[in-house]
C-alpha cells in the first residue's frame, strides 16, 4: 500500500510545465506483423523448377537449396553460413522479404536469377514503406502528439 501512495505522490509532485509523452506502439516488422502475408510464389517456382540433387524425380527440397546457397557462399567468401530449410520457407511463406545480401547472392546464383526481383525479394512489407519508413512515421506522429500536449500544459499552466 505504501508503493501506490509513494506513487500517487510522485505524480503529483511533477512540475505542471512537463509534458506528458504518451505511449505510441511503433510499427512492427513484417515478419512481426498481421498473418496477411503474401507467399513469395517466385522463390518457390524457381526451387522447384531445379531438380534434386539426390537423383531422383523430385524437384529441389527447401533443404537442399539452403544447403546448396551454404555451398555456394563459402566457396565465395570462405565463411560459413547457416541457412536452413526453416528460413527458406519462411521466405516462401512471406513472413520475411529481403534476405540479407549474402543470402540475396547465394539465392540469385543457385537458382540462375539475375535479380533480387525475379526471385521475389523486396524491400518492403505489404504497406509498401520499409520499416524504417513506417518507424519515422510512428516516431514523427509521437513528437507531433507531445508537442500539442506540451502547448496544453502550458496553456493550463497560464490560466491557473
């Protein structure tokens, strides 16, 4: 009982010039965001137009194209990568659109791509702005929000 009165006295002894800042949610990434996604279907029919490696009729799994782009980025840059069929899918499923640029390479040379485009791959989410974009807005509207209450405050302040 003592912390909600410590509490209750705290708030009343801010100074009546302070601005109170509301709490705006930002924008959360696409792979973060509703279940509206769309299904990269370019990335899918370009995997499934390469046969499988193992030999037989099937077409190339999510697995061994993850392993095919690891393959391919080390023999480039001697690192070793960790792509996984989990990843893959989740870019066929569109929970995610731009892969990080190596990845981006290692797709493009796997699958015979000459762009990022022709395998599905954007920058942007289903709004059409990236992320970025869609933070500067949230972020512009907040100090937009505690200006107009800082000028109310003030306002306040004059008239009492």
């Amino acid at each position: 009982m003592a912390a909600n009165t410590s509490t209750a006295n705290a708030a009343q002894a801010a100074p009546p010039s302070a601005p109170r800042i509301a709490a705006v949610p930002l924008p959360l990434r696409p792979a973060q965001s509703a279940p509206m996604r769309q299904p990269n279907q370019l990335l899918r029919r370009a995997r499934l137009r390469l046969p499988s490696p193992s030999g037989s009729d099937r077409p190339m799994s999510r697995q061994e194209l993850a392993e095919a782009v690891n393959a391919y980025l080390f023999t480039h840059t001697k690192r070793v990568y960790d792509l996984n069929a989990h990843y893959v899918g989740r870019l066929e499923r569109g929970a995610r659109h731009w892969p990080n640029a190596d990845y981006r390479q290692g797709f493009r040379a796997v699958l015979g791509a000459q762009s990022d485009a022709e395998l599905g791959f954007s920058r942007t989410g289903r709004s059409g702005k990236t992320w970025a974009d869609e933070a500067m807005a949230a972020l512009a509207s907040v100090i937009q929000k505690t200006r107009h209450q800082a000028v109310a405050n003030k306002a306040e302040g004059e008239h009492a």
